[in-house]
C-alpha cells in the first residue's frame, strides 16, 4: 500500500513520500507506534518533512509576494501618470475656455443645493 493511501488525510503528496520514508509505513492507523529507539529517528524524520514541506510553503508565498510588489508598483506608477496626463488636459482646457469651466462649477453647486435641501 502506498504512503498517499496510508495517510489519507495528507494533502501534499511531498508530505505523503516523505512520512513514508520517515518509517511511518509500516504503522497501521490502529497500532501504536513503535516504543524502541526507531520512534526518536521517525520523530527526526518527520519533523524534517514537516520542515521541509513548511520551508517549501514560505519560499513560494515569498516569490509570490515579490512578484505582486513588483505589479503594484507599476500599476501605480501607470496610474500616477494618467491622473497627470489627465490633470494637465484639464487644465490646458480650463485655460482655453474658462467660462465653460465656470458654468460647470455653477451647475455642480445648484446640483449639491438641491440635493441638500431635499434632505431637509
């Protein structure tokens, strides 16, 4: 029988080798374990799998981790750029026509007036 098939409730199947390897084999889910000296040496093996297994685990959140970084920078700095390029159209047409950009002001504050006195 398998090691995967002994330890049904293992996810990894790293883990399932290498707790088969450990010695863990040949323990039936209804036996103890054995109480000689073999138990310290399976005890090392499988706090070395679990290490393993575990320092596995933390070197691919951290490569995750450096590789999202990396995104959001530059999602950040293309954002920072259209909200400049943006800011600088609109005040480029600001210039141009300002009486438009007044009459927007105006109609934006009848807007918010209204909507306040409704509230009321």
């Amino acid at each position: 029988m398998p090691a995967g098939q002994r330890f049904p409730g293992c996810a990894l199947p790293i883990c399932r080798r290498k707790i088969g390897d450990a010695g863990f084999g040949a323990i039936h889910p209804r036996q103890s374990p054995p109480k000689s000296g073999k138990s310290s040496a399976v005890s090392e093996g499988l706090g070395e799998a679990v290490a393993s297994a575990l320092f596995g685990w933390a070197d691919r959140f951290r490569q995750s981790a450096n590789v999202l970084g990396d995104q959001s920078t530059a999602f950040g700095k293309d954002a920072a750029k259209f909200g400049r390029n943006t800011l600088n159209e609109v005040s480029a047409r600001t210039e141009r026509y300002p009486f438009i950009a007044l009459g927007v002001a105006v109609a934006v504050g009848v807007l918010i007036g209204f909507a306040s006195r409704s509230r009321d």
